[in-house]
C-alpha cells in the first residue's frame, strides 16, 4: 500500500549527464582565450590630409605642428604661427623654443633634427614634442609630411614616435591652463599623413 | 554483539546550473569578437607587415593589400605596378589617382553608404580604409593610394601591423 502511494507521488528522477558538454565548453573557452591573447595583429590610426587643406581659409588661429621626413635620419620640426595662442606657461614656452627653434611667434618655429641612426632621432622628435606638448596640453593632431623615398616600415616608425611615450619610460607631465596635472603617455595621437612633394 | 545500523551517505547534488549560464554567455562573446576581428584579417603571403609596438584591436574593414608589385581590394587584384611605378594608363588625367583602386572603394563607399541614406551628405561619415602593406613599399606608392582613397571618400585609415614586443627602445 506503501509503495504504492510512493510510487504515485514521485517523479521518475532523471539524470542528465551535462560532464561531457562542460569538458567541450572549458575546452573551447581556453583555446579562445589564448588564441585572443596572441593575436599578432595590431593597428595603427592615421588620415590623409587633401591636398591645399593646409592653407585654412579661416581667420581664427589654429596650433599647428607637422613633422617633415626628408630622410630616415633627418627630418624638421614645424611649428605654425602662436600669435593669439592659449600657451600654459608661455615664458617658459617660448625660451624653450627661442634657444632651441629658429622663427619667431609671427612667423612660426622649426627646428633642423639629424641622427646617425633612425632611434637616435626618435629619442630627438619625442624630446621636442613632449615640449611643445607641455605648453599644448590641449592638443592632439600632428601632420607628418613625407618624402617619396621613405619607407612604410619608417613612416610606421615616426607615427608610434610622435603618438606615444613607450612603456618603461617616463611618462608626460603635463598641466593645463587652469593648472589642473595630468600624467599621460600620449604626445600627439591624432596622425594626418601628407606627402612632402605636394606641399611645395 | 548489537550490529550498528549502516550509516547512509548523504546525496549532495552540484548545481551546475549558474556556471553553465556563465560559461555559455562566456562563449559567445567571445566567439562573437572573433568574427569581427581577427577571423576576418588574412594578410597574402607575399606582404611582410611593418611592427610597431602599438597595441590596438584591428576591426574589419575594406582592405587595400600592396605587395612590391600589386595592390589588391579585399582580396581580388585591382592593379599591378612595375619598379614601383604605375603605368600612365592605369592612372586618371590628374596623374595621382589610381583609376582601377578609385573605382573599387567607390563601389564600396557607395554600398557603405546604404545605412545612412536618410542622413545629409555633409552629415555622412567618411569610410575608413585597412591598409596591409608590404613594410619595405616606399612612400611614393603610399601617396598615390592615399590620394585615390581621399578622393573615393575614404580619409581615414587604419595600418596593419605586426605587434612588437613592449620595449623601452623607440
């Protein structure tokens, strides 16, 4: 009478071995995660600057800083005109460039950069650029202009100098104009390339 | 001597339940960002990518592969050049625009282009283009890929390369 009324009340128990689809998931989740892990791809972001974009019909005046490529171990440092110019620290902005640039606030800088070698040179580029970057904390965009004979592996080369600090080294400093500090690694992330032929 | 009931072991059941829903949502994202990252980006044979120790996730995009001698659009071959030189027919009369490489990002542009039909011209994003390129392809190629895509809509680009390890070297 017992086990029948146990029987009735009770509900067939089954089983369901889900071992064999957690041994498949855990595997495919490792191959994913490590195949993710050593993705050998990488990116690097830049856009083109039409020709005679540079000469800007606007009045307002606008920071800029190109880099020209003649050689992989010679290159000039531009800086446009600063005249109306927000500068954090400008005095010491400006001493900076006047011992070290050629030009004036009206006319712009530029600065001559050779090396015997092309990381001799970086370590140059980055040491004036983190400069120009203090009294610019604000500012993102350089143009790399370059010559017909570089090559791509070297126009990479000087897109990662002027984009970033490297790891293991120290990073940017910097303060704005209303004094507020911020550490950063990136000089100038935003890239327009532009060939050196077309700019005249 | 009295016989001591067998002690019954109790049966402790494992919830697998949560882990298995973690486990499965685990592997979709997962298979999802495959499908739209590396999966897709197959660099031909004959291009050696620059390094640069710039760590960024590649997306999917139109590609522009050029090897020392060709220059492929999303796989299929658009034109061949020689030393470095295109042939003069290959180019349009402005003497800078690859007319073959013009007209393929333009038909890419275009069908890019069908999400945001209802929007303004002036309002409609520009393409972005990946471009695989051989490292040792010197600049006087590069401008002239630069220059047709700009003038088929594409001003952004994005360059492939291979990721170096982290140094303190420039």
């Amino acid at each position: 009478m017992l086990r029948r009324k146990l029987r009735k009340n009770s509900l067939p128990k089954i089983d369901i071995n889900i071992v064999s689809l957690m041994d498949i998931m855990t595997t495919i989740i490792f191959f994913l995660i490590f195949m993710a892990g050593f993705s050998k791809f990488s990116i690097l972001s830049a856009y083109s600057q039409p020709v005679g974009s540079g000469k800007d019909l606007e009045k307002k005046p606008k920071f800029t800083v190109s880099l020209e490529i003649a050689k992989p171990t010679k290159v000039r440092l531009n800086l446009g005109p600063m005249a109306g110019l927000k500068i954090v620290e400008s005095d010491q902005f400006f001493s900076y460039l006047n011992q070290n640039f050629t030009g004036n606030q009206t006319s712009g800088y530029n600065r001559l950069l050779e090396a015997r070698t092309e990381d001799e040179l970086a370590v140059k580029i980055q040491s004036a650029l983190i400069e120009i970057k203090k009294g610019f904390p604000h500012e993102e965009t350089i143009r790399l202009v370059v010559a017909d004979g570089i090559t791509y592996q070297s126009v990479i080369h000087f897109m990662e100098v002027v984009r970033e600090v490297p790891e293991g080294r120290e990073p940017l400093h910097l303060k704005n104009l209303i004094n507020q500090r911020k550490e950063t690694r990136m000089i100038f992330p935003e890239i327009s390339v532009s060939a050196l032929s077309d700019e005249g | 001597m009295i016989a001591r009931p067998k002690r019954k072991l109790q049966e402790h059941e494992l919830n697998l339940t949560s882990l298995m829903d973690v486990l499965t949502v685990l592997i979709f994202f997962l298979v999802q960002a495959f499908t739209i990252t590396t999966k897709s980006i197959q660099v031909p044979k004959n291009i050696r990518l620059p390094v640069s120790r710039v760590q960024s996730v590649p997306r999917e995009l139109v590609s522009l592969s050029i090897s020392s001698d060709e220059i492929r659009g999303n796989g299929a071959l658009l034109v061949s050049f020689k030393n470095y030189h295109f042939a003069k027919n290959d180019l349009a009369s402005d003497g800078r625009t690859i007319t073959h490489v013009a007209e393929f990002l333009k038909k890419e542009f275009k069908n890019s282009l069908q999400t945001y039909e209802d929007l303004k011209a002036e309002d409609r994003p520009t393409g972005k283009l990946m471009i695989e390129a051989d490292k040792d392809i010197p600049f006087s190629v590069l401008k002239y890929i630069f220059n047709t895509a700009t003038v088929s809509g594409y001003a952004d680009y994005q360059f492939l390369i291979n990721k170096k390890k982290n140094s303190t070297a420039l």
